[in-house]
C-alpha cells in the first residue's frame, strides 16, 4: 500500500522526526522526493546514516559525527538532498542533559575534546558544578560529541 506522506507523519504518534541527511529539503518534499534506494547509507564514509522504521534515510549520531564530505548529496538522485550555497545542511544543534558526570563530581571534557568548533565551554554554574555549555553560534550539528559521551548525556535537537 502507497501511503501519503503527510498520513506517514501523522503516524508518528508524537514520535519525534528522525534527522535526515544533512542538506535534506524540507520534510514533506523530502517523504515525496526520496524513493529509500539507500545509495546515500552506501556511501557515507563516515557509516552514520540509517533506515528509519519505514525505510527512509537517517542520522545515527550514535555511530559518530558528520564531516559535511557531501558524499551522500551527490549519490541522491531523486533531489531529496540538495545543496545549495550559503543554506546550512541543518538547524539542529547539540543539547546536554542532567545526566553529564560532571553534575556528579565526576570530572568529563570528553564532547567538548572532541567539537572541531569549540562549540563547547566548561563553566561553574550557580552551585559550583562545572557542566558544559553550548555556544550555539558555533555548533554546526555535526554530531561528534554525542557517541563519544560515556553516559549518553548528549542529543541533537532542532
Ligand atoms: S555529509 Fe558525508 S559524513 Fe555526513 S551524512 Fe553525508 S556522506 Fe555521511
Ligand atoms: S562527554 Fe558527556 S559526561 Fe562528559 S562532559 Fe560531555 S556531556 Fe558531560
Ligand atoms: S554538534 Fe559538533 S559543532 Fe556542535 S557541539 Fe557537538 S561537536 Fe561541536
């Protein structure tokens, strides 16, 4: 059975949208435009991309970060992913949750070691912890920081 995309949305259920590719149109045109040939998980060097549950390309930053190589842009044939000059290849950026070590006295540098941007500050907070802080200005979303955190503390959000 052919679903319309819009009813595949809708059958999320409150699920929050996988992150697409990087330079993915948007949602909708990006559900009409991909035909899930998987030629952009092919040849991700970097071995991130995966099928969502209904078949369609997405980002496991569990596996590692992006290097914005553009390699699956250029294996889509379907114009799902277009690059485009002066567009970012996303809006998301890197979140840090109350489960960092260092909220425990367990002193961790390991995401902010890790983020080519130096997106990432270690400043004490009000109660003395030195937690991590993101300069948004600076966070492309690429995602390095969130499979090298011992304790999973990191996510990418929109
Ligand atoms: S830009 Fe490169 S590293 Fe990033 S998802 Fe595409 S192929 Fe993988
Ligand atoms: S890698 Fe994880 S535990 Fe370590 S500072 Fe970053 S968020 Fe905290
Ligand atoms: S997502 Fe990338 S640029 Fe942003 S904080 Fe993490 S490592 Fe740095």
């Amino acid at each position: 059975m052919i679903m319309n995309p819009n009813r595949r949305l809708f059958l999320r259920g409150g699920k929050p949208l996988p992150i697409r590719p990087p330079w993915a149109v948007e949602e909708n045109d990006f559900l009409k435009r991909c035909n899930r040939c998987g030629a952009c998980l092919a040849h991700c060097p970097q071995r991130i991309l995966d099928s969502d549950w209904l078949g369609y390309p997405m980002v496991n930053f569990g596996k590692g970060g992006c290097t914005f190589c553009g390699a699956c842009v250029q294996e889509c044939s379907e114009q799902a992913l277009v690059m485009q000059s002066g567009v970012p290849p996303w809006q998301h950026k890197a979140v840090f949750s109350e489960a960092c070590l260092n909220g425990q006295g367990i002193p961790c540098r390991t995401c902010g070691e890790q983020c080519d941007s130096s997106a990432i500050i270690f400043q004490p907070s009000p109660g003395g912890r030195i937690l991590p802080q993101l300069v948004a200005a600076e966070c492309n979303g690429c995602g390095a920081c969130q499979a090298v955190c011992p304790v999973q503390a990191v996510s990418m959000l929109a």
